[in-house]
C-alpha cells in the first residue's frame, strides 16, 4: 500500500479541518496531528487551520484558541491575524490583542499586514482606545498602508466609534473609492454626536454618489432624525424608503417607531407599532416610552398590559418608561406598584429607575417620602440630589433643600447646572445675598452655565436659537415677530410672570429677559415660516420656565397655531390656549 507523502497528508488534513462539522471532531483530527511526526513548517501550518477553526468558525471555541495558539512552533502571520481577529470581534473586548501585536513586534516575528492592523482598529473601536489606535495609525503610516481600502474603512470606524468627528472626516475625504460601509459609519458617527445637518447632508451626498441606503445607514439617518427632533425629514426618508420598496426590518421599524414619537407625531408612531408584525422587547419599550414622554400616562401601562399578553419579556428600559409615565401622569400608586413588580420580572433597578421613583414621589408632593426612599438608594447619584432640590424649592422648604444641596456640590463640585439649582433656590425665596454668594462661586471657579438652546426644523434645516443671540441671519424679521406676539399676547390681559427670572433686576428686565427666552424666539421663527395648518415643532435642551410654558398657550390660541414643544422632561402639545400636560410637568 503506498503512503501518501506529508505535502499530500497535509492537504488531506487541512481539507477535514476545513469542513469539520464540531469541535468534537476537530479535537480528534489535532490529537492525530500531535502523534505524527510531521516537519516544524507542517505541523506549524495544520496547527494555524485548526487555530482559524476554533477562533473565527461559529462551532468554534476561543479559550481552545487561545490555549493552541501558545503551542504553536513559529506561528506565521496568518495564525497571528487568526487569534487577534478573535479577540478584537469577541462580545468581551480586552487589551489581548494589543498584547499579541507587541510581542508579535518585538520578538521579530511576521511583519503585520493590512489585515493585522484592521483588527487591532476594530479592538480599539470596542475598548474607546484612543491612544492605542493612534498607535496603530502611526503604524499605518510608517508600513505605507494608509490608501489601502480596507484600512481607510478602519480607521473611519475607530475615528467615528471615539467621538472623534473631524479626525474622521480627514480619513473620509481621502478615501477614493467610498463604499456603502464607510458612507454608513460616517452618519452614525454625526448620528451619535447629535450633528443631524451633518448626517443627513451625507446622506444626499451618498445618493448622489449612486450608494444605495442600507438598514445601517437608514437606521443611523432616522436616529439623527429623532434626536433633532427634525420631523420633516425623518418623513421625507420613511417615504423614500416605501418609494424604494426597501425592506424594513424590526431595527428599521422600531427607529422609525422611535423617531415618530421623538418628533411629536405620536400617533404615526401608534401606527407603525401596530401594525409591526414582529415586536421585541426594545419594540414595546420605545412605544411605551415614547408614550410617556407625551404623558399618554394610560395608554403607556395599556401598551404595557398588551406586552405582558404578547408573552414579550419587558427590559430595564420598558420599566423606565412605566416609571416615567406614572410620574408624568401623577400615578403615585401604579408607580409604586410598578416598582415592587420588577424583583418578580428579574429587573435589576438602576440608578434611572430610582430616578424615575424619586421623580415619582417629588411630583406627587410627597417630598419627604422622596428624600426617606433616596436613603435606601445605594450610592445616590447626583440625578437623585438634584431631583430632591428641584421637589424642596417648589414646596417652599428651603432649610431641606440647603441640606440636598450640600450633597450634591459635594459630589459635583464643578457642574456649573449644580450651583445654577442651588442659585435659583435662594432667588425663588429672594435670598439675593445667597443667590450673589453661590454666583460668585461659580465665576471664582470659572464655570459657566449651559445656556438655553433651541431647536427647529424649517425645509429640511434645523435651526439654532439661543437666549439673546441675534446671529441669526434673519434676526430682524424675528424681533418683529416677537414683537408683534408681545403686543398681541398683552392684549388678552396677560401678565408677566416675572418671578420665573432668577435674577435680581426690576421688572421691566425681567420682561425683557423672558421675551428673549430660546423657545420664544424659535416659535417667533416658526410663525414666520411655517404656514398654517402644519403644527409648530420644536425642542428645548432644559426646561420649559412656567412664564414660556404660560405665554406658549396664549400664543396657540390668538395665532390659531398647534405648538408642540419636546423639553428636557417631556412633550408639551399647546392647542387652542391648552396644554396636553394640563400644567402637570
């Protein structure tokens, strides 16, 4: 009988490694290997397939690779390339692969091709290693690697996963050859940062390259769409997407469940959720969450109930959402026993689920219980201490609130918003020299408060506003609108609530500050551009102060005008004089 020779034995073994059908079977072939006395380049090369096997097959095994490789005579780039792949794509990123180039490099094994340096970017992108991925740029360009393709797709992803916008954009613009993945990771990138005229201004770029949308793209698009509240496009997209015929998939779905509700077109989110043909659990959770911060309060447990009979496990967001509906609604009782069901649903309650109880209980009135339930919180946050200052100040009990107060600085001493609470507390009470005390801090140690900005979508743009910034460019035809609302909201007796203005001037500045709040110059904007009967969208990054919130229900009713305004809390839909929070908020 003649023996095969080692190159054909070689070939033999490395086509069953190839189609191995489990690690059982895979097992056997290596301890036959292992009894052969096979040259060092053989068995290095067989151990290398079997490493790929256990590394990158779905049957594999990764502590089996891991343990192999360390076994291997001389591993050759490919098995290299083999186990960093593994480790940089595995659910639990580490700092292994960074190991593995190192003593890769100073061992004086392989030189690291493009593959190498690709997924240490992707390591990089799952552990936020920025410095390490620098690194491995500088790297790239040393081994003059820095026009391959499948690099410059790799270095956009690290750039864009760190938050590192323009660095990213560099690497965009030098890419020749874009394909659907790096036109997708850049919209995520601006998605993620909130840049929504960005992401969608590369969106048409990608059209008019001839890149037709993925579901990636499309979902980063819609999300960009749903943080800025820039409904108009968001519709013109779910439009083009129907037009296309492009299938939509639970993610999409749910993004656009999620952007509708995000734009204040609630109803068209109801009807894209209802008539979704498969709903996890992230599904119900943006439905039930996005009916809370409407203050759909009764629809949000009745979607709720809906879950529960759908045999749909809620997640920690679902109850986030039932929490802050039950706030919203001033459901202490269905709130409280929300609360005590999550143990049975093995929900773990995070620091936003104490949150959202504390909320609960401050908005109920019910202060002291509030502040009693903080006391079992392990580890309050700051969110807990201000929500408790926030509940003190509007119940008068200032002695209390000093006492949250002191928590609070103590665990953010430089959140310039904190001091902002604590001086807003002593002005409601007209503690001017405590009020000129807490400022002073502030400006001793050079913090500046977050101003008020806000937001609107007007043909396809998202306009900026910001309290007494006049850079618009059309800044005069504004304060002509302002000034028009000034005279016609005067007329129907309206006065000023002043108190709203923590500062200690007169009157009459008071007035002027308040008529240059961020929300009243977008709704002057939106009055000017935007024709009747399209409601009037826009978003706030604080909270409506209580004159803004008076003086937005008169304008709905003397302009004829549906307004809908998204604050840091929630919605505020003003129709006819009326708000949909009935000044609960």
């Amino acid at each position: 009988m003649i023996q095969p020779t080692i190159k054909e034995e070689e070939k033999q073994i490395a086509f069953l490694i190839q189609k191995c059908p489990n690690m059982k079977f895979l097992r056997q072939i290596h301890a036959h290997i292992l009894t052969r006395l096979l040259p060092i380049s053989t068995l290095s090369f067989l151990l290398s397939k079997i490493l790929s096997f256990t590394a990158l097959s779905p049957l594999g095994d990764i502590h089996y690779a891991r343990t192999l490789f360390s076994h291997i005579p001389n591993p050759g780039i490919f098995a290299y390339n083999s186990i960093i792949r593994a480790l940089s794509y595995s659910q639990y990123p580490s700092k292994q692969p960074f190991h593995l180039y190192k003593r890769m490099i100073t061992r004086g094994y392989p030189t690291p091709n493009t593959y190498t340096l690709a997924f240490l970017l992707k390591s990089c992108s799952n552990l936020m290693a920025h410095q390490q991925g620098q690194q491995v740029h500088a790297q790239i360009l040393r081994s003059g690697f820095a026009l391959c393709p499948y690099v410059q797709s790799s270095l956009l992803n690290f750039y864009s996963k760190c938050d590192e916008i323009r660095l990213a954009e560099k690497v965009f613009d030098e890419i020749t050859e874009r394909n659907l993945v790096c036109w997708s990771v850049m919209i995520s990138g601006y998605s993620r940062l909130g840049m929504v005229n960005e992401a969608l201004s590369t969106f048409r770029e990608m059209q008019e390259d001839g890149i037709e949308p993925d579901d990636v793209s499309l979902v980063a698009v819609v999300s960009a769409c749903a943080m800025a509240g820039a409904l108009d496009i968001g519709t013109w997209i779910h439009t083009f997407i129907k037009k296309k015929m492009i299938s939509v998939d639970l993610e999409l779905n749910t993004s656009l469940v999620n952007m509708y509700a995000k734009c204040g077109f609630i109803e068209k989110a109801k009807q894209i959720f209802d008539a979704m043909p498969v709903k996890d659990s992230k599904a119900w959770s943006s439905m039930i969450v996005g009916l809370a911060i409407h203050g759909l309060a009764e629809d949000a447990l009745e979607a709720f109930s809906r879950m529960e009979q759908a045999k749909v496990k809620p997640n920690h967001v679902t109850f986030i959402g039932i929490l802050s509906a039950c706030a919203h609604g001033g459901l202490v009782s269905a709130g409280k026993k929300y609360w005590s069901s999550m143990p049975e649903l093995g929900i773990e309650p995070s620091m936003e689920h104490y949150g959202c109880m504390v909320d609960l209980l401050c908005r109920g009135g019910l202060v002291q219980e509030a502040y009693n339930f903080a006391q079992t919180i392990p580890s309050p946050n700051p969110v807990i201490w201000r929500t408790l200052l926030v509940g003190y100040r509007k119940n008068g009990m200032v002695d209390q609130a000093e006492m949250v107060a002191e928590q609070l600085l103590e665990l953010e001493p430089l959140n310039a918003g904190n001091y902002i609470l604590v001086a807003n507390l002593y002005a409601s009470v007209s503690q001017w020299e405590k009020m000129s005390h807490v400022r002073k801090k502030m400006k001793d140690k050079g913090m500046k408060a977050v101003p008020g900005c806000t937001s609107i979508e007007v043909d396809g743009f998202v306009h900026e506003f910001v309290m007494g910034d006049w850079s618009h460019p059309e800044a005069e035809l504004i304060k002509t609108s302002l000034r028009d609302v000034s005279v016609r909201i005067h007329n129907t007796g309206y006065e000023p609530y002043v108190s709203a203005v923590l500062h200690n001037v007169d009157d009459e500045e008071k007035e002027n500050v308040l008529n240059e709040h961020s929300e009243r110059l977008a709704i002057a904007y939106g009055l000017l551009k935007i024709k009747p009967p399209a409601p009037i969208r826009i978003i706030k990054n604080l909270r409506m102060c209580e004159d803004c919130h008076e003086v937005t229900k008169i304008i709905s009713k003397v302009y004829g005008r549906e307004i809908i305004v998204r604050d840091r809390v929630r919605f505020h839909k003003f129709v006819n004089g009326l708000c949909s929070c009935k000044d609960y908020w």
